[in-house]
C-alpha cells in the first residue's frame, strides 16, 4: 500500500473534515486528495491577517476554485495577541493557537469532527512551536500520518496536475524577523512589497530578512549571480531604501528555510 492511499484511509476514516489551508503546496494536496475521498465533507478554511500577503490570499482562493471545494476565509488578528509583537521564539505558538482556537469554533457551528493542517515529516525537522499548539488542540496533520515528505508531496501533486507542485515554500511574514525584533504593521508591510518587488524581478525561492534597518536578501543559490548585474543590484538598492530600509545585503548562503532559528540553541529546535 502506497503513502497515498494511506492518506486515503486516514482521511476516510476522519469523516468530516476542516482544513487550514494556506494555498500552499501541502494543504493544497491534503484538498485535493480530501476532496477524492470525502466529497463536499471536506471545507477549506484561510484566515486573512497583516502577516499574510493580499497575493497568497487570491491564489488560495483561485485553488481552492479549481479543486472545486467550498471556501471560507476568516480574519485572523495575530498583532492583537499578548506577546506576538515583541517576537518571542515560540511566536508561532500564539498565532496558531488564536487560528485553531477559530477553526474550532467555525467546525462546531459547521458540525464538522475534525480539523487538519498541512504539516508533513519534513515539518519535524525544525523549529515548530506551532505544532504544540496543534497538539493542544487536537488538530490532525494527516500528511505526516501518513508519513509523507514534502518531496513526496509534490511528486503526488504533480501526478494529480496542481499548479502548486513547484510552487516555492512559503511562511507567514513574521518569520522575516529575528526572535525579540518587534513585529509592527508597517514592518510586514515593507517586507512584503519588498518581496512583492523581487518576485516582479523573476526571483521565486527568496526571503527578505528584517534586521530593524538592514534587509537580508535569501534567494536560490543558483539566483545569487543575477545580483552581479549591475542594473539589478542599483535598481532593488533603491526600491528597498525607498520602503524604508537603510542598508541592503545579500545573503551569500542563498535561501534556507528557517533561517531566523539557526541562532536558538539544539534543545529549543527540538520542541
């Protein structure tokens, strides 16, 4: 029995469910793949918020569309949390636990018995407080029962033919700072524009990091090169001074997923 048609039997066996869906590339394969098993008992869920791009928001709708799956989207007011701005290690923690603290809500209403979020063994890896807030609230990660890798994921969905297969790894903006850097309104929307403005640029894998004035350009390795142009290198100098950084750099390790955690000590990634 393949890993897919674990996910199958997992989802089966759940019934009704809600999804966290991000647009990404796993939440948009658990859909798809719930919506085979489950039908019209499966929903999707995007909570809109500041440290979600307006873009990220139009193309989870426009996938949600074409898998054909009914839609909500919520408001999510992480700036609002105690603590959250002043971007704690365990930020992530706060903000999902308001977001499944929602979702449970919305499911009781929807009579649905179960939530699920995108997280899949890769996810294990890393620095993810969000998970415990996960676990505290009983949300499912169907993905990662059924032990799928995010490489693996996206083999499944190219074969399933979702536009996400390629698309680039993606995470809130608030991981754009480091841990005890304040987290404003103005601050996320300058990474995001500024990002907004490299993506225009033909960059796809890339990171703006926001260390109070200085932006931490991460893209692809193979896209280092392109910043030797001296065109390019003048032309996003200007643009991000022009959002309000004071001094532009680039990071010569290319783009890293996590980054932000490298400085935390062993035993904090772990939790």
């Amino acid at each position: 029995m393949s890993k897919l048609d674990d996910l199958k039997n997992i989802l089966r066996d759940m019934g009704r469910v809600m999804v966290a869906f991000s647009g990404g590339v796993d939440s948009s394969f658990l859909l798809r793949v719930g919506k085979e098993v489950l039908g019209d008992n499966i929903l999707a869920v995007t909570a809109r918020s500041e440290t979600y791009p307006q873009a990220e928001l139009e193309e989870a709708k426009k996938i949600a569309q074409l898998i054909g799956i009914r839609h909500l989207i919520i408001t999510s007011e992480e700036l609002e949390i105690p603590g959250f701005q002043d971007n704690p290690p365990n930020r992530c923690y706060y903000c999902k636990k308001e977001l499944f603290e929602k979702l449970k809500e919305l499911a009781v209403q929807e009579g649905i018995d179960f939530i699920a979020d995108g997280s899949n063994c890769d996810d294990l890896g890393d620095h993810r407080p969000g998970m415990l807030a996960a676990r505290e609230l009983g949300v499912r990660s169907p993905l990662k029962e059924a032990g799928l890798t995010k490489k693996e994921i996206r083999e499944y969905s190219y074969a399933l033919g979702l536009p996400t297969w390629e698309k680039p790894s993606f995470a809130c903006l608030a991981s754009r700072f480091p841990y005890g850097e304040k987290i404003s309104q103005e601050k996320l929307r300058r990474v995001d524009r500024a990002e907004e403005f490299l993506r225009a640029k033909g960059f796809k894998q890339l990171r703006v990091r926001h260390h109070d004035g200085i932006a931490r350009i991460e893209v692809d390795k193979k896209d280092l090169g392109k910043f030797l142009q001296y065109n390019l290198a003048t032309e996003v100098v200007a643009k991000l001074k022009e959002l309000g950084f004071n001094y532009i750099t680039l990071d010569l390790e290319g783009y890293r997923m996590g980054s932000m955690n490298e400085v935390l000590p062993l035993e904090m990634k772990r939790k």
